[in-house]
C-alpha cells in the first residue's frame, strides 16, 4: 500500500486522454515485464524505453511523456542526475522513480531532484504501481509505504548543513563527469559523450577533484561507489 499526498480524480471515462509512459531502467526482462503489464491498462500508454539516464534525456525531450518511471542505478547518467535534468527541462514530465535501492540519502537526493513519487521494486504490486503512475500523472506524490518513514525521518532529523555535501558541490556538468570517470570512460570518450572539448573535460575533472579533496581517478571512483553515483 502506498501514500498518496493529494487527491486525485479516478474517474476513468470515455473522454479522458490515456497517460504516456517513458520507462527508464538498464534491465531488459525489466522493461519488457513493465511494458506488458502497463499495456494491459486502457488509460496508459507505453510511451518509449530508455536504457540509461541519457537516453531518458533523448527520448523525454522527442516523446514529451506524461510520466517517466526511471530506475536509479544506470550506466552513463544514473537516475538522480537524469531526473534533475528532466524536471529541469521537461517540466510537463513527472518522474516517478522505480528502484531497488532504498538507502535514505538516495531518497532524498531523488526528492531534491524533483521526483514527484518513489516506488520500489522489491515490493511493490502491480496495481501500486498503476496506482502510483496515475497519481503522479496528476501531479499528485506518491511514496511506497515501506519508505515513507524513512523518507520523513531523513528531513526530519538531518540539518541542511549536512545534506549540503558531497556530491552536492557539484555543478550538474560536474556530476555528470564524475560518474563517466568512475565507470572507466578516459577524457578522450567523455568529451565525445558530452560534445565537449578535452581541455574542459581536463578542467572539470582538475575542478571535481579540488572541490571533493580527492587526489586521483581511483579515490573519484570510491566516492562515487560511496555516494551511490554508481553501483
């Protein structure tokens, strides 16, 4: 059972438009499970796939769907980042996060995000998420019920000086980087990646580094494992 915060209108009538789905996660069996049953639903429409947080982007922008229902752990921009940008740029897109991964500080970084909703993967019913997707279709939130405590908790007691860290000094380009550099990518395939030039890639990695006081690629790649920035 989820949290609904809101009303939401349930009337499912002749007239009313079917909600467009963008589903984002690097899973196949995933997005093809999702897919069939979202389908099976007259007032939702499988939209797209994406398979990372950068096609989301692309197909966000070319598709303009009603939700994006996006995993948080994906290769080349992960879920957290894709979400900032898309709330950014797509506002008309609500983005419901979908994820296995349930630590508080992930949370909050999705809801600081933009993310209207969070559902979870290893416990969630079928009709939660239809339930889930409907409501943040009409700019309702919805949280899973087994984190919705830890959700409140996490506010509740942290101090904005300690959410205020970490990764969070870094620009959107910077965090961006940084995730490339952790899964391996050299500045040659970053800057390609980005449509940057070498030398910038060189001066943002020079700029994340001074920033987190780290010394080098290996320590960059710790703190993002750290940081969930990357599995």
């Amino acid at each position: 059972m989820g949290i609904l915060i809101g009303n939401i209108d349930c009337d499912q009538g002749e007239d009313h438009l079917a909600v467009r789905v963008l589903i984002v996660d690097d899973h196949k069996i995933m997005l093809d499970a999702i897919s069939a049953y979202l389908e099976r639903e007259p007032d939702i429409e499988v939209a797209g796939h994406a398979e990372n947080g950068r096609d989301a982007l692309r197909f966000t922008e070319e598709l303009l769907p009603d939700v994006v229902l996006m995993d948080l752990m994906m290769p080349e921009l992960n879920g957290i980042e894709a979400t900032r940008q898309i709330v950014s740029q797509f506002p008309e897109s609500k983005v419901l996060i979908f994820s296995g991964h349930v630590e508080k500080r992930l949370l909050v970084e999705a809801l600081k995000a933009g993310a209207k909703g969070f559902t979870m993967k290893s416990c969630v019913s079928g009709s939660e998420l239809i339930t889930a997707i409907r409501a943040v279709a009409a700019d309702e939130i919805f949280f899973s019920q087994p984190i919705t405590e830890a959700i409140l908790a996490e506010f509740m007691n942290q101090q904005e000086d300690d959410i205020l860290v970490g990764s969070s000094l870094l620009s959107p380009r910077e965090r961006e980087i940084l995730q490339l550099i952790a899964e391996g990518k050299n500045a040659k395939e970053i800057a390609f990646v980005l449509n940057l030039s070498f030398k910038t890639v060189n001066a943002h990695r020079q700029n994340i580094m001074k920033k987190l006081k780290l010394g080098g690629i290996a320590e960059l790649t710790r703190y993002a494992i750290h940081e969930g920035i990357i599995e």
